[in-house]
C-alpha cells in the first residue's frame, strides 16, 4: 500500500498539537519552537503533494485515499486532491508558520496576574493554531460528504477559543470589557456557523436519503454521486436538488462570508490578534469558497444554474458594500475586515459566472487574497502593538520614524486594491473578464469595486503614515528581525504570482475544466461586428469562418 501521504500532511499538525499541547506551563519557549516545527514539517509534506500531483493526469483526483469508516451508513474516510484542492492546502501550510511567528508573544502572560487579568496558556494558543490548521487540510482533501462535513464543523471549536480566549490587546479600555467584546464577537462567530453547519447537516442527510433510494444503497462519496448522475443513475428531482442546494449554500455562504451573513467576520477579526484574524480570513474563509466549487456546483449542477442570478446579485452587493463600509471605518482591523468581505464577494461572482476565466480567476483570488490580506494585517499588527491602539486618528507620519514598516504596510496596501504587478490583480482582471463575458452589466458595475479599494486604502495609508510626526509614535521602532522573516516572504510571493501567475493557472485551470464540463457550462463566444462597407462582407465572412474553426 503506497504511503498515506494526504493524511500525514493532516496527521502532522494534529500531532503537533497534541505534543504543544501537553508540555508543562514553564516551557512556553519550547512550545513556540515545536509548534513552528511542525508548521513547517506540515509545509514540507504539502509541497511533496505539490511535486507529486500532475495537472495532466485523466480524472478528478489523486493521491486519492479510501477506507471504510461507517459502513452502515455509507461513510467512507475518502481523500483526494485536485488543482484547486493542491493550491489552497499549499497556501495554508505556508501562512501557518508566519501565523506563528507573528504571534510568538501574543499568548505570554501578562505582567500581572489577578482574578482578572489571567496568565495566558501559551501552549493552547499554538495548539489551537495547529489543530485549525489540521482540519482545514481535512476539508481541502474530503471526497465523501459527511468526512467534510465533521470537519468542516470542527474547525469552530479552536477557533471560537482563540477568539474568545486570546483577543486583541489594544482595544484601549479596561481587560474586563476587552474580555467582553471577545466573548461577545466569539459566540457571534459560533452561533453563526453553527446555524449554517446544522442547516448544511440536514441537506447532508437529505443527500443521503435520495441515494440510498435510487442506487439501493445510500452514499456519501462525492466522486461516485457525480458518475452516477452522469451515468443517469441517479435522478435528483428539480424541487428535492434545489433544497439541497441551497442548505449547502447557505452554510458555505455564512463560512465564506457572503452579505448579509457576513456580519460575524468584523467583530471576530477585530476582536482577535492579528495572526489570529489572518487565520479565519485567509484560511478558514477559504473553506467556503472552495466548498462552493466542489460540492455545490459538482453535487448539484442543475440547481446552480438556476440560483446563479440572486447568487450573483448577492456577490455584487457584497464587493461595493464591503468596500463601501471598509471606507468609513475609523478601526485598522475592521477596516481590513471589510475589505475582505468586499474580496469576497469577488471570488463569488467569479465561481457563479461559471466560466473558465471567472472560475479561474476566483481560484487565484482565494490564494493571492489569503497572501496580499496576510501581508497587510501582520503589518497592522505589528504597527498596533507598537501604539497600542487600532485607531486610524492615533496615528500620523509613522513613514518617517518606521520606513520599512510603512513600506511594507504600503506594498500590502496596494496589492489588496489589487495594482497591476502584484499577484491580486491577475486573479482580479481574470474574475471581471470572465463575469462581463456571460453577465456584462454585474460585470461593469463590480469594477466600482476596484476605485472604492483604491480609496480606503490610500486613505487609510495617508492618514496613518504620512503627514506630521505625532508624538506617540515618535519613538517607534520598525521591523524587528522576527517580523521581517515574517513579511519579507510574503512581499516576494505577492510580487512574483504577480509577474508570473503560470505555475498557478497551470495546476488549476484542468480542475476548473473540470468543474465546468460538470455542471455542462462553456464559455460564451464572442460576438464579433464588422461594419459593412468596401469588401466589409467578405471582411465579415472571414470572421465567421474563423469563429468557426475557432469552436471545432
């Protein structure tokens, strides 16, 4: 039997967890350490799956993974990888160790220790860091429905206690109502997922129910539902596909977050330290969108098709009214937070215009939005605990006191509003290009996305680090050591996916041809107009005939 290696890329973390975990209080130093280790053993393992996985290769996955689980129930432990699986593992095993080091002091004790102001479990803060990370490597590799869904639901657990539990320091009132305003924004966070995972569990269930009744036997496997459907084995009925669907959607859009059940993401990466708030948006998020591909689309081709207007729609509101609001925020985090959900609503638009520049692009999106969105906030963070506040007015001129720090801050900026030669604006211009291809007007109107990003970014970077020297930042430090080996790889990434995205069009563009044959959707021809004049007709001609050979 060839060696499990999609399990041991999930195992590893696991372990680590455990081990970091159940080391005694007094070696906070060594759980750092072994935590970063096995961070980066987990990334070691992802990039062997990189270099094993062939995008060339006949079928939907490989390094696929089969074991009976709960046989009575049809519920298998079933692992496999596509391009767009390969892509988003590769881009979580590689922001948990800068996750990690960029909170390396976020979790030691505070100076006092008094009923109210608690040590913090340093050893819990990386073991739940690790055991998100786990199973989210879970949920990419899931093929059987309800081993998704476990972990899919799972992962709420660590993270409500990171939220709840390890909050932001610096929101400038007394530790008590800092404790509240986490407590507060973590069971938000919860009961929203919560409601989204339950809804999800029935459809999981209803899923079942119909198999079991055409195939004879009830299953989970979502490769064997998808052939048995293209088979013409199994016939979901319109009503019955729907429904599914959409208990489905409604979990994937709460996770993603799509408005108006986006209203958890705000106070929960406000509330939370910074590498905390990278790990929901740039990592857990993407759990969402990528669920979106694989199960709504491949499960239930039909009912996407018929919920892609008001899906649509709703991305659209959610691009300019992130925007919008990120705008008007006075709070670094939340104004990052917002930006976000605008992102967001971007990847959405891309996967539902349902072709291969949109699907394509919104790919790329989740990827180079979970690098550009972990650039800025590790930089946010860094400046916010220097100043010990996350409101925009406390800060002024930092750029001349903390140049590399501006710089950076500066370089994350401009790559979320998406400036060409930064890796955000490929995915971008390929999301717009595909949307305006089969939607023109949702295409057209999507593009205020891009000014408003434009705004409250250089906003927000005039206000903070340009202009006079404001006398609590006149001591400030810039990049330390640590938060350089943090930044500086990021910085790198986003400028060569932005000079070169090849490497990542290459390994996921056969997954989304894949996807799209599915759901039997195909690009829309372009239209051609000729004006007729002088040989216009034979002009004319000519281009039909290219078109048509252009289809063969």
């Amino acid at each position: 039997m060839s060696f499990p290696l999609l399990t041991a890329v999930a195992a590893v973390p696991a372990v680590g967890a455990i081990a970091t975990a159940a080391l005694p209080a007094a070696k906070r130093t060594a759980a750092k350490w072994l935590a970063l280790v096995f961070s980066l053993l987990t990334f070691a393992l992802a990039l062997v799956v990189a270099f094993r996985f062939d995008p060339g290769a006949k079928g939907p996955f490989q390094l696929t993974e089969s074991h009976a689980w709960i046989s009575d129930f049809g519920v298998r432990y079933e692992l496999g990888v596509d391009g767009i699986a390969v892509a988003l593992i590769a881009l979580t095993t590689l922001l948990i160790p800068f996750i990690i080091l960029a909170g390396w002091h976020d979790a030691d004790p505070l100076e006092e220790a008094t009923p109210n102001r608690r040590w913090r479990p340093t050893q819990g803060f990386f073991a739940l860091i690790l055991a998100v990370e786990a199973m989210v490597v879970l949920s990419f590799e899931a093929t059987d429905v309800f081993l998704f869904y476990i972990f899919f639901e799972a992962m709420l657990i660590p993270m409500y206690f990171l939220i709840g539990g390890f909050g932001d320091r610096a929101g400038g009132d007394g530790e008590d109502q800092a404790a509240s305003r986490r407590s507060y924004a973590a069971v938000k966070f919860l009961l929203y997922n919560l409601a989204g995972g339950l809804i999800m569990l029935a459809a999981v269930i209803g899923l079942y129910a119909v198999t079991a009744d055409q195939l004879g036997t009830g299953t989970f496997s979502l490769q064997q539902i998808v052939e048995a459907r293209a088979a013409g084995k199994l016939d979901i009925g319109t009503g019955t596909e729907r429904l599914l669907f959409l208990g489905f959607f409604f979990a994937f859009a709460v996770k993603a977050p799509l408005w108006p059940l986006h209203t958890w993401l705000p106070g929960a990466m406000g509330e939370s330290t910074a590498p905390v708030a990278v790990l929901i948006t740039a990592v857990v998020d993407k759990v969402g969108t990528f669920a979106m591909l694989r199960f709504c689309l491949q499960l239930f081709p039909e009912a996407s098709s018929w919920a892609t207007p008001a899906i649509l729609v709703l991305a659209l509101i959610s691009v300019l009214y992130g925007a919008l609001l990120a705008v008007a925020q006075r709070d670094i985090k939340r104004l990052i937070a917002y930006a976000s959900i605008s992102h967001f609503g971007f990847i959405i638009l891309g996967i539902f215009a349902m072709t291969s520049q949109g699907q394509s692009g919104a790919t790329l999106y989740m990827v180079n939005h979970g690098i550009s969105t972990a650039a800025l906030m590790l930089v946010a963070g860094f400046l916010i605990s220097r100043r010990g506040s996350r409101l925009i007015a406390d800060y002024g001129g930092v750029q001349k006191v903390a140049p590399v720090l501006a710089g950076t801050f500066l370089i994350g900026g401009l790559a979320t509003l998406s400036l060409p030669g930064l890796a955000p604006f490929v995915s971008e211009f390929l999301v717009l290009v595909g949307t305006f291809s089969r939607y023109p007007v949702i295409g057209i109107i999507a593009t205020l996305g891009i000014v408003l990003a434009a705004l409250y970014v250089l906003v927000l970077y005039q206000r903070t680090m340009t202009g006079p020297v404001k006398t609590e930042v006149r001591s400030m430090p810039d990049l330390r050591v640590r938060e350089l080996l943090v930044v500086a790889p990021l910085v790198a990434l986003l400028l060569f996916l932005g000079v070169y995205p090849k490497p990542l069009t290459d390994l996921v563009n056969p997954a989304v041809g894949h996807t799209l044959s599915v759901v039997d959707k195909k690009d829309p021809k372009p239209t051609v107009q000729v004006d007729a004049g002088p040989g216009g007709g034979r002009a004319g001609q000519a281009v039909q005939d290219q078109d048509r050979e252009a289809a063969k």
